[in-house]
C-alpha cells in the first residue's frame, strides 16, 4: 500500500510541474480575428456584405409566370433534384467534421491479458493521450464552423442554380411545342396552296414550275416537324431528369397548352446592389475565405508545444496488488519546424486564393446582374418588334388573299410567299418571347432570389 502511494506521488509531480507550462505555451498561439472582406463598386453599387436574405415579394419569381404547371416543376426539383440532396449530403458531412473538430484530446487505451509460465493472469489497461493545442483546437474548430455555413450556403445556391436550369427547360419545352404548332400550320398552308396550284395548272394559269416549286416549299415544311418533335423529346427527358426521375416515369402532363410561359416583368429592377449580396454562392466563397484564415491559425498553432498524457494500470486477477503509472509530458517539434513553417506559407496562399475566388464571384456577380438587365431591356422591345411584324405580315397576307379572290395582278405563288413570311415572323416571334422570358430567370438568378415555402404550397 505504502508503495503505491509512492508511486502515485512520483506521478503526480511530474504532471503539477508540466501542466502549467503546457497550458502557457500551447494557449499563447496568436489568434488574429476573421475581418470581413469588402470590395467597391462603382456608380450605384456599395460594399458587398452579408444580408439575410432577399424580401419574400422579390422571392416569389417563380409565381410570376402564372403557370401552375412551372409552380408545381420548380416545387417538385426544389424537393427532388439530385444535385441538391447531394449538396445536404455536403451540409452533414461539414456538420460531422464540426462536431469532430471539437475534440481537443487524442489517443487511444488498450486492454491486455497476459499468463506466465507459472500460471499467474494479469490485466494491463494503458492508455495515452495528445492533447491538442488550445489555440490550434480553436482555430481548426472556428475553420469547421466556416465550412459549414459554406455548405449550408452551398445548399441554397444549388437550389438557386436548379431553379435557374429547370425553369430555362421548361420555356424551352414551350418554346419548341409553340414552334411545332407553327410549323404544322404553315405546312397545312403551303398544301392548301399547292392544291390551289394544280387546280390552276389544270386551267392553264399555273405553270409546272410553280408545281415544282410549291412542292419544294412544302418537302421543306415537313423537314422541320420531326426535328421539332424530337427536340421536344428531348427536353422532356431533361425536365424529368432534374426532377430526379428516370426518363418516361414522369408523371406530370407536359402537353402544349397553347401559350409561352411570360413573366410579369419588374417595373423598375435598377441594379439592387442589396440584392446582389443575397446571392449565396458570393457569401459561400466568404464563408471559404473565413475558413482558410482560421486554417492559418491552426498551422501557426502547430508550431507549439504539445501536452502527453500515458497511463497503465496492472492488475493481477488473483493474490497480490496493482501497480498503477501516470505520466505527462510535452512534444515540441524540434526537427519539423521547416516542414510546419512551409504549412503556414501553404495555408497563407490558400487563403489569399480564397480571397480572390470571393472577389471574382463579386465581380462575376456584378456583371450578371447588369448583363441580364440590358438583355431584358432588348428582349421587351425585340419582343415589341416581333409583335409588329406579325400583324404587318397577317394583314399583307389577307390583302394578298383579297386580290387572289378578287383577280387581281396576284399569283398563288405569291399569296404562298406572305404564309411563309407571316411563318417566320411567328418563329421570330416565339423566339423573342423565349429569349425575354430566359433573360428574366436569368436576372432573377444573377440577383441570388428563390422562392421555397411558396412554390411549395402552390404546387400541394
């Protein structure tokens, strides 16, 4: 008993001594605080920070197509589109390597159980421990807790991107679907004048040339039906693949319903400096940067001392009495000063490249928004444009019909070049209306606003 006392006592002295130093040393690593990283921008714009969110009018962009059917595809990607479950599997593994950058303490015990020749058992339980710096434990944990909110952000800006990606497929779907209703009835037209035409060569007012020719017109008519049709297809299985289901397992009616998706445009959009900042992708690459300075915290710290604890226990199953040993003492990287120097320059340059990946999805950010407003503002008047030259060439059309009927100085042929020009300016049409229509999901994305909870209940 005495003896046990003793050794108890000679291990005490040991861990009363270094304790206290161990505490010094590792605790004395600096730890320069995270300063958020501002950039100017010129005319109307002001230094990008952090906002909570964007305001829930704003939010609701993609209600303002009045499309029930588009609520219900945005809802449905929102809670079934594999790059966003992908992107919380990313959220729980930032989740674990935060609540495993917590431990401040290392190691491991073991358990063993030994007999010798003449019979005896004992048990041997050791057990040996590092405990972390508490600088460098405070450092790599405020890391983790900024790579987290990056995830967390990285979360939302797949859903951001998502949203973008499925509501451009699914005007593009209209689009092709309104385009095919065009082309059926122009080549329905140009029948209906080719059998105008042999009716007339019959009579001798028509030449075979002009058969020949009408012909021609309607082959090329029908060229473009079934690379629509496929197209068409095509799209589907894109809208269905985002909606994370397999292609033709999609169980929502796509079918034509006689219009293009047009959004209620923003009477007065500017450029929403505030909005910008809501975009989750630029406060993700903050969230980064934060995370690469705390890393150079954690590098320095390296560079320190650290405390060891080992520990055995011997106990021997019958007779006799344990014999139990405790001691402390510190690691000092004496040899591996150069290698952790270099960890710190390597930890330096990443946080400068993180800091100039922010920058750049500042600027980025900046150029979208102000790109996609030009494009919105040459989509309306294109829009206007297009509007224009479909009623002039429906009206040259009826007053060629007129002359036709009326025996004026007017051939068939030349009643078939209004349908065709009347054809194209209703593609023209449709592919400004497309055109506005992806510049809108484009600036709404450029300004980092999506809608969640509305699409949600829309679509239930």
């Amino acid at each position: 008993m005495q003896m046990r006392q003793q050794q108890r006592k000679r291990a005490v002295v040991p861990m009363a001594f270094w304790l206290p130093i161990a505490i010094g040393l590792t605790a004395c690593t600096p730890i320069p605080g995270f300063e958020r990283s501002q950039v100017a921008l010129p005319d109307r714009y002001a230094l990008i920070a952090p906002v909570s969110g964007a305001a829930a009018m704003d939010a609701e962009w993609g209600l303002s197509f009045d499309d029930p059917i588009f609520a219900e595809i945005l809802a449905r990607g929102l809670s079934d589109n594999l790059t966003i479950a992908e992107a919380q599997e990313r959220l729980r593994e930032a989740a674990a390597n935060l609540r495993r950058s917590g431990s401040a303490v290392s190691g491991d015990g073991s358990l063993e159980v030994s007999q010798n020749s003449n019979g005896a058992s004992a048990a041997d339980l050791s057990l040996d421990a590092v405990f972390i710096g508490f600088g460098r434990q405070r450092a790599t944990t405020r890391a983790a807790s900024a790579r987290l909110d990056a995830a967390k952000l990285g979360t939302l800006d797949a859903r951001r991107l998502v949203m973008a990606e499925l509501a451009t497929s699914y005007v593009d779907l209209r689009y092709y679907q309104q385009l095919l209703v065009y082309q059926q009835q122009d080549l329905q037209a140009r029948r209906t004048v080719l059998r105008e035409v042999n009716t007339q060569i019959e009579s001798g007012e028509a030449t075979r040339v002009d058969v020949v020719r009408t012909r021609a017109q309607v082959a090329e008519a029908e060229v473009q039906i079934p690379v629509l049709e496929a197209t068409i297809i095509q799209t589907r299985n894109k809208i269905s693949t985002l909606l994370g289901r397999p292609v033709g397992s999609l169980d929502l009616n796509l079918g034509f319903t006689g219009a293009q998706p047009q959004p209620r445009l923003m009477n007065n959009p500017g450029v929403p400096a505030d909005m910008v900042r809501a975009r989750p992708d630029i406060q993700q690459a903050e969230r980064l940067y934060a995370a690469a300075v705390s890393d150079i915290d954690a590098a320095e710290a390296a560079r320190y001392p650290r405390l060891t604890l080992s520990g055995s226990i011997r106990a021997p199953f019958s007779g006799g009495g344990s014999v139990e040993s405790l001691v402390g003492g510190l690691v000092i990287p004496v040899f591996s000063q150069d290698a952790l120097a270099a960890d710190v320059q390597g930890a330096h340059a990443r946080a400068n490249l993180a800091f100039l990946q922010w920058r750049r999805a500042v600027l980025m950010a900046v150029e979208d928004v102000e790109s996609s407003l030009i494009a919105m503002q040459g989509g309306q008047r294109a829009v206007q444009a297009a509007r224009r030259v479909v009623a002039l060439n429906r009206e040259a059309l009826e007053l060629s019909r007129e002359l036709l009927r009326s025996g004026g100085n007017i051939t068939v042929i030349d009643v078939l070049d209004r349908e065709r020009a009347v054809s194209e300016s209703q593609i023209v049409l449709a592919r400004s209306l497309r055109d506005l229509a992806i510049n809108y999901i484009t600036l709404r994305t450029a300004l980092g606003l999506e809608e969640v909870s509305v699409l949600t209940a829309t679509a239930g």
